[in-house]
C-alpha cells in the first residue's frame, strides 16, 4: 500500500525565477509583459506583410515569415509562463510540465537554427546565381526545406526529450531559472545522466555544427561575388541584406553560447529579447518590409 501511495506522489518543482525582491516584482511584470507584447505585434506584423504584399512574395520573405513564426512560438514557451509566474508568486511546475516547456523549446530553437542555414543557401543563391534564382529557388523546393528543417528538428528533440523521460526525481527540488532546460533537469535528477549528455554532445554537437557550417561556408562564396559587383546600390543591397542575416545568426548562436555559462541573465536575453531584435534587425535594414508594410496599412485605411 505505501508503494502505491509513493508512486502516486506528485513531484513539485520550483522554478527560482528572476529575483526575490517583493519590490521589482510589478516593474519586472510590467516590463516582460510590455516586451513580450512588442515581439507577438512586431512578428506579427512582419507575417501580416508578406502574406498581403505580393512584392514580397520570394523565397527570401517566405523564410523570413517562417522565422518570425518560430520567434513568436519560441517567446510564447517561456514568457507567458514567466508572467504568471512572476504575477502569482507561485513558481511551481510539475516534472511533466516542465519536460513540455523543455520539448517545445528545444524545438523551436533547433528550427530556427536550421532555417537560418536555409536563409543563408538562398543567399547564395540569389547572390551567386541570380539569373536562375527563380528557378532554383521555386516555391516547392522552400516548402520542402521547411518540411526538412521541420523534421530534423523534431527527430533531434524527441532524441532528448524521450532520454530525459528515462530519469527519476525522487523529490521536490529548485529549478535555477525562470524556465526548464535540459541542464537543469540533469541536474536535479537521481539518477544517472551520462547518456543524456552524451547525447546531447552527439546529436546535439552533429546537429548544431552541422547547422552552423552551412550558414558559414556559402558567405565564403557570396562575399566573393559581392565584392566583384560593380553596381553600387546593388552592392550595397546585398551587403545590407546578408549582414541583416549574420547579425540574427551571431545573436542567436551568441546568446545560446553564453547561456550554458551565464545563467538567468543570459537566458532572458535569449528567450525574451531575442524574439524581439530579428524583426528589428530585417525591419530596419529593410527599405522593401518597410515598404510593403505602409502598403499594407494605406490599402487598409483605404478600404474602410
């Protein structure tokens, strides 16, 4: 009878969260609800515009407006759950719950990684081979390399996800942060991890060089090229259009570096802040978006 009583105990954790101090616990509120509400509107606005323009409708936006997707998917994992935790004071999660906070953000991170790779093939292609970018980059090759992205993102987290379902937590314990992460449950864990980490050197290690090298080795190529171009607005829409996508990729890849090392403030730059620079980051550098997006409003307000 104790046996049963033991194995229907239900494992509580508690997630540290960003600070104690009663006093910065509204103006925190205020603040990540204001940023997260910046990312969903600015995100959305960036897909509101490529699927109305038809200017932009081109391998490149449609990769952009995936990734927009992804960082509004990628922000809604954490930051809900950060402000409620932060609103109620509460900052318990059961294992399950957290090991679902874990599989959705493993997996919009990976897939965001591999379609920045994808971002950067279709750089090469546009740069490099411009007069048969059309057809190299037609619309059902960028729907099966969504597909790919897609598929290889979720094989690698069910890999990592159904490992950490193997382990045991014997009790109640603190989860350093405001969300789960692999780290964090290895650590909290009673039983032995090392095939868990191991496997995230492996698989995670194939996958995320893997992802890297092709994001880096065609701006071997596509720096060539540029160079060689002779037309300078030309020239400098293609610097402003790769150097727009290697910033996202050297924050993205920076931040999750840093954030193994770190700790909290890291990983609320990463997951809260994030989400929020991409659009700024294309927005910005992008005379078209911003272009497309005045079209949309004024056909909008014309409308009605």
């Amino acid at each position: 009878m104790a046996a049963m009583v033991n194995e229907t105990i239900l494992i509580m954790l508690v997630l540290s969260g960003l600070s104690d101090l009663q006093g910065l616990q509204l103006p925190l509120f205020l603040f990540f609800l204001l940023v997260y509400l910046m990312t969903m509107i600015s995100n959305f606005v960036i897909i509101l515009s490529i699927c109305m323009d038809s200017h932009l409708k081109t391998p490149m936006y449609f990769f952009l407006g995936c990734l927009a997707c992804l960082d509004m998917c990628c922000s809604s994992v954490t930051a809900p759950r950060m402000l409620f935790d932060i609103h109620t004071k509460k900052r318990v999660i059961s294992v399950e719950a957290c090991i679902t906070q874990v599989f959705f953000f493993v997996f919009f991170v990976i897939s965001e990684l591999f379609l920045l790779a994808g971002m950067s093939y279709d750089r090469y292609i546009a740069i490099c081979y411009p007069l048969h970018y059309i057809q190299m980059m037609h619309s059902k090759l960028c729907v099966q390399m969504l597909s790919g992205i897609l598929f290889l993102a979720l094989v690698c987290t069910l890999v990592h996800t159904l490992s950490v379902l193997r382990l045991s937590f014997c009790r109640s314990d603190m989860v350093e942060g405001f969300f789960c992460d692999l780290p964090q449950l290895f650590q909290l864990s009673c039983t032995d991890t090392t095939i868990n980490i191991l496997l995230i050197f492996l698989v995670g290690g194939v996958m995320g060089l893997g992802a890297l090298a092709i994001t880096f080795i065609p701006y071997i190529r596509i720096f060539a090229t540029v160079l060689n171009i002779k037309e300078k607005n030309m020239k400098q829409k293609a610097f402003s259009t790769c150097t727009s996508h290697l910033t996202v990729v050297f924050i993205l890849y920076g931040t999750l570096l840093f954030n193994y090392f770190q700790g909290k403030l890291v990983s609320v730059f990463y997951t809260v802040f994030t989400p929020l620079l991409n659009p700024m980051v294309y927005s910005l550098r992008n005379q078209e978006l911003k272009s497309a997006f005045k079209r949309v409003l004024h056909s909008k307000f014309c409308t009605c």
